[in-house]
C-alpha cells in the first residue's frame, strides 16, 4: 500500500509519517484491496477554531471500493487518530459483508448423511 501525505498550512510533528505508516499497514489485516491512501492534512488558521484547527482526510484508491474518513481535532495526530477510527469502521464493514457464512442446521446435516 503507497501512502501519499498532504499537509496543508500545517506543521507535522515528527515522527507523524512513521504513525501514519503504522497504523494504516495494520489495515491490511482485512482482506480489502487498497493500492494508495491519501492522507491530508488541513490547518484552519482562524483562533477561534483551536479545539478543530486540524483536520484529516484519509481517502483510499484501488481495486476495492472509495473509502473517505475525515476527522478535527486540536492537533494532527489526534485528528489522524480518529479519522482512522472511522476509516477502519468501513474497512471492517466491508470485510464483514464480504464473508460467507454458511448456516447449516443439524436436520440438514442430518438427511444429507
């Protein structure tokens, strides 16, 4: 998975890409295709928006199907944290849908036996 990361009037802390790497290469736990996930990264400039002056949008591109989570926070590394929340809700929503489940009952076990 290639991840592609934008920051927009923001300063990144340090060691952000090495999160951002870290927590979406866990997504590939799900049998989901993903090719690329763009993480973006807005800062709002105006004061009195401090507790949401940072916002995320992660958006996916590749076999599977588009997946957008975006979240504010007061500082990129929280608004990263809950925008993968809701990217792996998706995620785990999709793969959930994407299982086959077979029920089989014992009367049928039963007469095919």
């Amino acid at each position: 998975m290639k991840i592609v990361v934008h920051a927009r009037q923001a300063q990144l802390a340090e060691d952000f890409k090495m999160i951002v790497e870290e927590k979406l290469n866990s997504m590939n736990r799900f049998s989901i295709t993903i090719d690329r996930v763009e993480v973006e990264i807005i800062h709002e400039g105006n004061p009195r928006q401090g507790k949401f002056s940072h916002r995320v949008i992660l958006t996916s591109h590749g076999a599977g199907p588009l997946l957008r989570a975006q979240a504010a926070a007061f500082n990129d590394v929280a608004a990263f944290d809950l925008a993968v929340k809701n990217f792996e809700l998706q995620i785990r929503k999709i793969h959930e849908r994407a299982k086959e489940i077979t029920h089989d009952s014992v009367r049928r076990k039963a007469v095919s036996e």
